[in-house]
C-alpha cells in the first residue's frame, strides 16, 4: 500500500503520523487518511475538493495531483507550498 506522510506543519495542526493507506491514485490514498482523520481535509484540500492553493503534493519524488496514480511502493509527502518573493 502507498504510504503518506505530513509535514511536520501540518502534524502540529492534526495528528496525522506516516502511514500506509490503501489507494490508486494520490486522491484515493488521500481519501483513506481522510477517512481515518477528518479534521485533515480542511488543511489539504479546498471546499471545491481540490488542493489547496499553498500545499504541495509529491509522488514518488515527482510533483502530484490526485489524479496521479501511484502503487503499492509508492511514497507520498504532502507539505505546504512555500511562495514569496
């Protein structure tokens, strides 16, 4: 199963530790942790259901969307977006 980690940034908000969830997509992973901790949604994804405009998500090393498929070895870290001049 992929497993998904939080920044610490986000774990200060709500405990969301490492974890392996099940899932063929980053959404669908996503959705597994959100199932287990709901209060994370709302720092992740918008009311629209899409990421928020200062989170960033990779797969694999590789920069995601929930769309992107991942598989049973994959790693996916979701972290806020740093922006600024």
């Amino acid at each position: 199963m992929p497993r998904i980690e939080f920044t610490h940034v986000l774990r200060r908000h709500v405990d969301a530790p490492p974890t392996e969830v099940p899932g063929a997509t980053v959404g669908e992973a996503l959705a597994a942790v959100f199932d287990r901790t709901p209060g994370l949604r709302g720092y992740v994804l918008d009311d629209q259901g899409e990421i928020r405009k200062h989170v960033a998500i990779f797969a694999d090393g590789e920069r995601a969307s929930l769309a992107t498929a991942v598989g049973p070895a994959s790693e996916i870290f979701v972290m806020q977006a740093l922006s600024g001049g």
